[in-house]
C-alpha cells in the first residue's frame, strides 16, 4: 500500500472536536487505499504551558528533565486521536517517540534525528493497522532518555517519517491555508502560491515565516519529500494549499516569490577598528560565544589602517553582545573608538529563484525603496536573496511596495 503523511498541528487538535474533524480527514485519506502515518503535535497552547511549569520549577533545568516534561503534550493527543479513529472503526494505534524507535542526538531541547527504523509500523500494516499516529517533536537519544527537536519540530518528525517510509507525499494541516507571497497581516494584497520551490521556502522559513520549522524544509528538500502545506479548517480538494517542491516541477519559475520580514533587528557598528588578521576572528568569536545570532556582517574601509564592522542581530540581543564586545577590548583582544547600537531596524528580503536567471532585481528593489523615500543601511545577498535594513517604521510601507513592484499583489 502507498504510504501518506498527515500531520496535525496544534490549532488542528486543539479540542476534541477539531481532533475528531482531523481524524475524519484521515479516513478519507484511507478510504483511498492509503496506510496513514500521522503525526500530532500537542494542543494548541500546551508546550507552551509545560515550558512555563518548568521555567517556573528550575530556572536552570536539567535540560533531560525539561524534555520529559515538554514532551508529553503530544502523548495526549496522541492517544486520542488514535482513540478518535478507532471510534470510526478505523483500525489505528499510537506510537511515542521511543516506541518506534525514532533515534535522535542526545542534544537535548534541540536533538537531531539520526534513524527511524521503520519495520516496527511496517509489520503492524501488514497486520491490518491502517493508521500510524505518532507522537510529534519527541525522540530517544542514544543513552535511553526523552529528547525533543526544537520547538515548531512535528514538522520534521513529518517529513522524517515521509522519508522513512518513501511516502507519496507529506501533508502539513496546519491553521493556513498555504504559504504566502507576503504576510497577509501586512500586505492585504498578499496571494496564496500554489506551488513554491524548496529552497525559496528554506530561505522564507529562516526569514521567520513560521509556517514550517526550517529543518523540516531541509529534510524534505534533502529526500526530495513533496511537501503540502493546507488548512484543517477548509473543505479540501487535492489542489488545495501550496506544495512545496523541486523546481523542476515548476513550469515558470518566479523572479521573486516573495517578500519576507523580520521586526525586530539591530544594527551595532564597531568604529574604527584595527584593520588586520585576527580582528574578524576577535570580534565574532566571543559574540557566538555569548550566543549572539549574527545575520549580517559588513566591513567598510575606512582611513589610516582602521576600518568599520557592522552586524546585524535580533534586538533582544543587544545588551549581551555589548558586554561580549565590552569584555574582549577589556581583555585586550580588540580595540575600537565606539559602539553604535541602531536598534530601530527591521530587514526586508526578496526571495526567489527566477533570481539566478534574472539580472536587474537588486536595482529594482532598491530603487522601488528610494521612490518611497526609504534609506537602505545594509545590504546582503544570496543566490536567490537580496536582503536590506531599513528603519523599521518603514517595513509595512516596504513590504506593501515591494509585493506591488514584482507582480506579486493578487488579481482584485
Ligand atoms: N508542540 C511543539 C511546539 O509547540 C512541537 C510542534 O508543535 O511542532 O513547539
Ligand atoms: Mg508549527
């Protein structure tokens, strides 16, 4: 029998009743002829709240512990959704993490899966079980204890399964109904693709759009897993959502797929530092030392064997990447005049991979800001990227311009 993949997140099991409705759409989906491996995140709100029990428990927890806890949320539901099924007399049992046995790292909070062996659920379809409901976000590490995989991680417990198990296709139900050239919070022109490549939605994922967990879009783009994000909430054709996939499987390809954001940035600038070997290596290490997330990173040239540094981090970074950056001047391992935090930045990106082909994006886009009086402050780019900061008074108005200019605003 085909293998599919359905996974429910959380606002899709956030009660019985929208489990029931979810478990409904996995009897379809059998009906069809398809042994069925679901994966359940917890109900909505839930890791959440664990997280809180043991924050308030340990501030600094054993992290082992911590996955104990977080974890259990989706044991719930879990049970219940292969109860549900079973009350439809669809043959269906449940499967924790360590049941199956999905292997992972002994990082704890944030485990990486090293194997899904897949003879345990395979016997059981050969038995008659027509779906597999398995517990999402949750692992074993080699050394026996409960790991988790980050949080938004049932995505990639689907996708790891859909690898596994070489399944027609992984289908995300999540609280959307796509993935969008824009947040339509934003931008009330924003548009529903239909398909979107693999490395487009990797870029768009690590940009913040929180619809699927990076990794998950790594995996799939690694196994070639045709991906589908569609709502739980809306009655479902087979064309509904948006597939994620290789490129080739799309006919015309976007110069710009879409226009991604992210609040709250910072911008620090190192003035006049030494220019010489080593000073990169001073600056940047103690910051990934403090676990600073750096994005951007610019060196200017300035006069008389001193130059500029600028990076960009996330704005609730900033006073501990002052006193990293404090700390190695006063070990003496840098040297700079001054440290200029702008903490009123956002970054705009454009993404897409009609980019490689295309010339000309860069200067559109920057002349698309200038006509809207906005100042670039940094610029970075990629293949299928071009990235900008701005003052973050100005991102709607960005956002709003930019979809505009690339075609992107939808048929009204
Ligand atoms: N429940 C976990 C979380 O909220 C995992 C998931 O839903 O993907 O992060
Ligand atoms: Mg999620």
């Amino acid at each position: 029998m085909p293998v599919l993949v359905m996974k429910f997140g959380g606002t899709s099991v956030a009660t019985l009743d929208r489990i029931r409705r979810a478990a409904k759409r996995v009897g379809v989906e059998v009906a069809k002829g398809y042994d069925v491996i679901v994966i359940v995140s917890a109900m909505s709100g839930e890791t959440n709240k664990l997280v809180g029990f043991v924050e308030e428990t340990s501030p600094l927890f054993d992290a082992r512990e911590y996955d104990a806890v977080v974890s259990s949320g989706e044991n719930v539901t879990a049970g219940l959704m292969a109860l549900t099924l079973q009350e439809m007399d669809v043959p269906a049992r449940s499967w924790q993490g360590w049941q199956v046995p999905l292997v992972t790292t002994s990082q704890h909070s944030s485990a990486r899966i090293v194997d899904i062996p897949t003879d345990n659920i395979t016997r059981k379809f050969g038995e008659g079980m027509k779906v597999a409901v398995v517990a999402g976000f949750q692992g074993i590490s080699p050394e026996g204890r409960i790991t988790t995989l980050g949080r938004g991680g049932s995505d990639t417990t689907a996708v790891a399964f859909a690898a596994a198990f070489d399944a027609q296709r992984c289908d995300i139900y999540t609280d959307v109904d796509g993935v969008y050239t824009t947040d339509p919070r934003i931008c009330d022109k924003a548009r529903k693709l239909d398909k979107i490549a693999f490395e487009e939605m990797l870029e768009l994922a690590s940009l913040g759009a929180k619809v699927l967990q990076t990794r998950s879009v790594e995996l799939a783009m690694r196994y070639k897993v045709k991906l589908r994000v569609l709502s739980s909430f809306e009655e479902q054709s087979d064309e509904a959502g948006t597939l994620v996939c290789d490129e080739e499987e799309i006919m015309e390809l976007n110069v710009v797929s879409g226009v991604a954001h992210s609040r709250d940035e910072a911008k620090m600038t190192l003035v006049a530092v030494e220019d010489r070997p080593g000073i990169a290596a001073g600056i940047f290490t103690p910051l990934s030392e403090a676990g600073i997330n750096v994005d951007m990173i610019v060196q200017n040239i300035s006069d008389e064997g001193h130059t500029d540094m600028t990076f960009s981090c996330p704005v609730n970074q900033v006073a501990r990447a002052e006193k990293a950056l404090k700390a190695a001047m006063e070990a003496g391992n840098i040297a700079f005049s001054e440290l200029v935090a702008d903490t009123e930045v956002c970054k705009i990106s454009v993404v897409g991979i009609g980019m490689r082909s295309h010339t000309g994006v860069a200067a559109k886009m920057f002349k698309v800001l200038s006509e809207e009086g906005i100042n670039i402050k940094v610029i970075t780019t990629s293949e299928i990227k071009i990235s900008v900061l701005v003052e973050r008074k100005y991102m709607e108005l960005a956002v709003q311009a930019l979809h505009h200019a690339f075609d992107l605003d939808k048929a009204s």
